[in-house]
C-alpha cells in the first residue's frame, strides 16, 4: 500500500511533502519519510511509526532543498522500523514505492552476487540499487529507469530521484495509482489527487504502465511502450481543505454522526420525491437483459454486497454470486457473456477489486461501482458510475460509506426490478417511501449512544464476543464483528443465527457475550429461539431490536438495545449504528488508536 509524493519545485519541499504525507496516512502509518537534494547530495530523515515522528524529526533537523519525495508506509515487506521506511537511496539514487515487487528475490540475489550492499528487509530496495548501478556504470537516469522497469514484476508506483540531477523527477506507475500534478512553475507526484490538493488542482492520471519523466523544461508521459503520449489534465475537483474532527474525540465518532445527512445526500440522487421513482443514471446496456449478478468486494464493503445479494434476489429475481475479490480472480469464475459484475468500494482503489473488476471485463461482463471517491481508478473504468456521497471518510474502520453503500444498492436493487417487470409503480412508491425515512430512523437509532456507551463496559472486558442475525441481518453481524475486532483488538465472529448450533455453539460460556442483531419482522421469532439456545447455556445476550423485540424477547438478557421500529427494507442501514456505536465506546474504553488501529490502512493497494 503506501502513500507516495514528488516535488520539482521552485522553493523549499520539506514542509509541504510531510503536508501531502497528512493527506495520505490512511494508505498507511507504520512509518514515513522524505528525500531532498541539496548541496549535491540525497539527503533523508525518515521515522518509525505515524508522520508525527517524522515531523519531530524535521523540527530537529530540518531538510532543505526544492526537490523531494516523500512516503507513508505500510509495512509489507520487513517491519516497520526505520531501516526498512522510505525513501530508499544509494549514492545516486533515491525513490519511494507503492506496492509489492514480486521477483524481488531474484532481483536481489543478483544484486548481491554483483557487490551491492542492502540496508533494508524492503522489496523495494532492489529497484533503488537496479537503476543506481546502471547509473553508476554511466547510464543516463532516463534510459536506466526504462530499462529497470521492464525487469520488474509485480505493483508499483514510483517517484525517483538523482543526486547529479536535482531538476529530475521520474515517476511510473503499474497496478498502483500515480497522478501528475501540474502548478505554477511547479511539477508534482502523487498516489492521489487528494495528495496534492493545496498544491493545484490541474491532475493528470497515469495509465497503467505509463511513466513519466519531470523536468524544468516540461514534463513527458511515456506509456507502457515507451512511447510518447498525452493525457489529458483535468480538475480534479478535491478541496484543499484540511477536514477536522469538529466537536468530535475522534474521526470516527464524526463520521457516525454524520449518517443522517451523508445518506439523505446520496439518496437524493437516486430517489425522486416527486413522482416517488428510483431515478439511476441510465446505463449503455440494457438492465432488463440482465440475467445474473456478480458481486465482489473486500470487508465492510463486501457485507454491503452481501445485503444486497437478498436485495436483488427478493426484488428483481435475479441470481447473485458474491465474493471476496482476493478469491474472485483465482477460483476461475463462470460468467456468462454480458452479465452484470458489480464492483463495491469506499476508496475505489482497494488492490483485489480492481483486479477483479478488469478480470469481470476481460470476461466479457457489463461494470458497474459503488463507490465513495469519485476520482478513484475504480470511478474511472466503470460502465455504471453509482457514486456514495459519504464525503472523505478519515476513520479507518467504514461507517458512514457502509450506510451510503446500501443505500444505493437497495436503489440500484429496485432499479433493476422495475426493469426486470418484477416491481410495479405502487411497490416502487412503497421502497422510496421507506427508503426516503432512512436518515431519520438513523437519527433516532443515534439518541442511543449514550446508553450504549453506558454498557460498552459489558463488553470491553471480553475476550471473544459473537454476533448473530438472519436475513439482511446476518451480514450486519459480520460487519460488527468485524468493527470490533478491528478497533478495539478484540476477537469477534458474525454468525448466521440458525448456524450456531452446528458448531460455533460450542464457544458459548458466561465469559463471551453475543450481541443478536434482531429487529420485529419476519425472521424475528426464529432469531429469538436461537437466542435462546445461547441462553439455556449460560451465554450473556445483547439484543439489539426494536420497542417490540424487546418487549417480547428482552427479559433474561444481559442489556438491551432499542431502535426505532423501521421496515425491514431499511433495516440493515438504521442497525448499522448501534453496530458502530459499540464498537466505537468499547474501543475508546480500550484505548486504543481508534482512527489508525494497528496493522491497518484505510486503502489497501496492494493484493
Ligand atoms: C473495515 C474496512 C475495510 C474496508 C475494505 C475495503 O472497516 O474499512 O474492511 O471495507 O478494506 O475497502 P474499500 O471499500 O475502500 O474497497
């Protein structure tokens, strides 16, 4: 993964690349970095841990010089010590890498047996000494980076630096993103756009394979051939502003509260009060010929796809096939030609689902993304662009892109009933009238916070807690299992209710609390006796339901948790929060790193 920056600039870099660096952390925070040339030579100040270090370091010793890289890290590849952080140097050369350079055994075994020393456990160091040592033997920077290039396998972003040529900078990108930036007398590097937004807004992105070669003269786009090429420079639209954390304790506490409006926003470009219609861009294929759905996704976006699969089955009566996309690509998977394959992401650039989105292609499928950052390389290469309107999720634990996501799907859901025929005028009323009071129920899910942060203290002393629910319920239960382990350490698992007796049961003392996740409805009574298995064998419940649920089922648990009474459609987005909720209270009483837990990054660019 890892965030990467470059300035060819025309006053000092420092200050400005660990101000890119902020803007990047959520690809990674184990450790960070930055290069400059000055007085001829390729000077580094690099700090284990988050950018704090790093920024301590700076006022310590500050790095002059008007050109530089930078790079946030997340540790692939060695751990996450100083050593092995970015930028990577010999004598002559220094660069910053974003992603996994597979053959870089080979490549530095070879290395070795030539003399070259290493310094790091990186597999990114191999690159630093290829292009050195051509360099060394009186390659021009230019040529030795074309050559080097081709000798690797693998994901890269790269932005590299000269020590006898402090007015170039080359970058090159293949399977991680890199854009160009272009300022006033000024040229940029960057993994994003959002990287470079204070420096200017004029953006072009690099496609797969290009390489780009910075100079004062100007700047050249290479593509994978090594042949010259123009891309367009667009605007990229992303505000410069720095976001904050308000009157909040932490991002993810902001974003929680931000639910009611970031899902009204999104619903608003996909429901019509006025003539009570789902209203979808309209695709280039036709919806109704549609036979069967393809969806892939990683983790929380992932349990978005996996409602949805009840979605379009109950609704359009169309089959779905779901899966991880780190397993999509490689178990061989049959789609039919022109099928639709269905892409779900918050960053738009997580490593396994673009993969799997340019596999579905190559199948022969139709591409449709959900997806919450509308200048990702998701955005880009899909036939259907469903754009969240979350706004920048900071957190690293998804919140409110998970509500927005279902939002969309449940519209997307019914779009493509009523092209089926399967949904008349009064049933399409029906769901964007319950739709349409989703961001109030999620107000009113949100009164509860304090007395679920009144009983986080039940769970905080766990060792292993279950969640259960049934329908669009038991993806919920996986997705809060998966927000507590992953913010407040401790070891959750989701489980389709009905599935417990056939074996998790066993796991089942005073000592592991179960959270059921059961609003009043269909399915209610049948969650409620599984609970009641848990019950007979000494399990402590938390039942999270509605007025009714808890008048009929709450006696005997160990709390309760009430929701405002919603239709079932709606159900999986005002349950979300009290889901969220608990594991934010738990965490905080934990202490942990809430915003930047352990061992994580809000983007994942790497397979
Ligand atoms: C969990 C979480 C991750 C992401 C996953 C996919 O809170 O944030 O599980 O959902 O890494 O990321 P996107 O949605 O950016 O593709």
């Amino acid at each position: 993964m890892c965030g990467i920056i470059g300035i060819l600039g025309n006053q000092d870099v420092s200050g400005r690349l660990l101000d890119g660096l902020r803007r990047l952390e959520y690809r990674g925070y184990d450790s960070a970095g930055i290069c400059t040339i000055h007085d001829d030579q390729l000077d580094r100040r690099r700090a284990e841990g988050k950018l704090d270090n790093l920024a301590r370091k700076l006022d310590g010793e500050p790095l002059p010089g008007i050109i530089g890289i930078a790079h946030t890290r997340w540790a692939t590849h060695g751990a996450p010590t100083q050593d092995n952080a970015h930028p990577h140097a010999t004598g002559e050369v220094a660069l910053v890498h974003n992603g996994i350079i597979e053959n870089f055994k080979p490549l530095r075994d070879e290395l070795i047996a030539k003399g070259r020393t290493f310094t790091s456990q990186t597999d990114t160091e191999v690159v630093a000494h290829l292009i050195s040592a051509d360099v060394e033997a009186g390659m021009e920077p230019v040529e030795a980076v074309r050559t080097n290039l081709k000798r690797l396998h693998g994901a890269f972003a790269l932005a590299i630096l000269f020590r006898q040529h402090p007015d170039l900078l080359i970058g090159a990108r293949l399977g991680s993103p890199l854009v160009v930036g272009y300022g006033e007398n000024e040229t940029y590097l960057g993994s994003d756009a959002l990287a470079l937004a204070p420096l200017t807004q004029k953006i072009a992105y690099l496609d797969e394979g290009d390489w780009v070669v910075i100079t004062r003269a100007g700047t050249q786009i290479y593509d994978k051939d090594d042949q010259p090429v123009e891309r367009p420079i667009v605007n990229s639209g992303v505000s410069s502003l720095t976001i904050d954390k308000g009157n909040h304790r932490h991002f993810m506490l902001k974003e929680i509260y931000e639910q009611p409006i970031v899902v009204a926003q999104t619903l608003k470009s996909y429901v019509r009060r006025l003539d009570d219609q789902v209203s979808l861009p309209t695709p280039d294929f036709d919806l109704s010929a549609i036979r069967r759905v393809t969806i892939v996704a990683c983790g929380t976006s992932y349990y978005a796809g996996m409602v949805a699969k009840y979605w379009f089955e109950q609704f359009a009566r169309v089959p779905v096939d779901i899966d991880v996309a780190s397993e999509f690509r490689y178990r061989q998977p049959v789609m039919e030609d022109g099928g639709l394959a269905l892409f779900i992401s918050q960053s738009g650039e997580t490593a396994d689902t673009l993969a799997a989105l340019r596999h579905a292609r190559s199948e022969g499928q139709k591409i449709a993304v959900v997806v919450n950052v509308p200048t990702s390389t998701m955005a880009r290469e899909a036939d259907l662009l469903l754009p969240t309107h979350a706004g920048p999720e900071i957190g690293v634990a998804s919140t409110k892109a998970f509500t927005c996501q279902l939002a969309v799907l449940a519209a997307l859901a019914a779009n493509l009933a009523r092209a089926k025929g399967r949904l008349d005028p009064r049933e399409e009323k029906e769901v964007v009238r319950h739709l349409s009071e989703a961001p109030a129920a999620i107000n009113g899910a949100l009164a509860y916070d304090e007395a679920i942060e009144a009983m986080a203290h039940l769970i905080a002393p766990a060792r292993d807690v279950l969640y259960l629910g049934r329908g669009t319920d038991y993806p919920l239960a996986l997705e809060g299992a998966l927000k507590l382990k992953e913010i407040s350490y401790i070891h959750a698992e989701g489980y389709a209710a009905g599935e417990m007796k056939h074996g998790p049961i066993a796991l089942i003392d005073e000592n592991v609390p179960v959270i059921v996740i059961a609003p009043s409805g269909p399915l209610f009574d049948k969650t409620v006796s599984n609970m009641q298995e848990v019950q007979a064998r000494g399990g402590k419940v938390v039942l999270i339901s509605d007025y009714d649920g808890i008048q009929a089922a709450g006696d005997g648990c160990m709390a309760t948790i009430t929701m405002p009474k919603v239709h079932p459609l709606i159900a999986p987005i005002v349950y979300a929060i009290p889901v969220q909720l608990l594991a934010y209270h738990v965490a905080v009483l934990k202490g942990t790193d809430v915003d930047q837990p352990r061992n994580l990054a809000k983007s994942v660019t790497v397979e």
